[in-house]
C-alpha cells in the first residue's frame, strides 16, 4: 500500500472553506480513482498548515492519479493555498484502519 502525504500552507481564515473543497470536491474525485482506498486531512488549530494523506493500492495507481486528477484538485484548492504544496510518497509499513501484508524485506 502507497501513501502520498501532500502539505499545504493555507490561506489566512480559510480553513472552513478548504475542508468544504476537500468534501465536496475531492474525496468524490479520489473515490473514482483506481485503486484509491482512503483520504485523511488534518488542520493545524491556528488553521495555517494542513496535511492530507491518501492510501493507494499500489505506486502505479498514485502515479496515475497524479499524472490525471491532481492537477484538477490543485485548480479546486487554488483559492486557499499560499504556494505550491509539497507531495511526498510513502510506503504504508503498518495501519491499524487497513489488513496489510507484512512486506519481505530481505
């Protein structure tokens, strides 16, 4: 399982709005994509910062969401981010919200 963690520098008073953007508009588009299992958004309390994760099945289903999707999800986000956010991958090791195999590292 993949996990993309993107982070976002909000808006001043723009919290409301971004979490608004996040459940109307793009958890719908995430839940059409191939592959996608999950996606969670945190806030920080002074509402400056905010992170979102998603779950993937695999690196190939990320990449074609953001290759597809993400473009039109950073136009959806446009008018409550202060620059560019910055997306990073992640291999999922252990999650307590989904059965993962055990991945053979040697």
């Amino acid at each position: 399982m993949i996990a993309h963690k993107v982070t976002l520098h909000l808006k001043p008073g723009r919290v409301a709005e971004f979490t608004q953007i996040i459940e109307t508009a793009i958890i719908p588009l995430l839940r059409k994509q191939q592959g996608f299992h999950d996606e969670i958004a945190f806030v920080v309390p002074d509402g400056t910062d905010a992170v979102s994760v998603s779950l993937w099945d695999q690196q190939t289903h990320a990449d074609a969401y953001r290759r597809g999707a993400y473009p039109a999800v950073l136009k959806a986000l446009a008018g409550v981010l202060e620059g560019t956010p910055k997306v990073r991958t992640y291999e999922v090791s252990n999650s307590t919200f989904h059965r993962l195999i055990a991945r053979n590292t040697i």
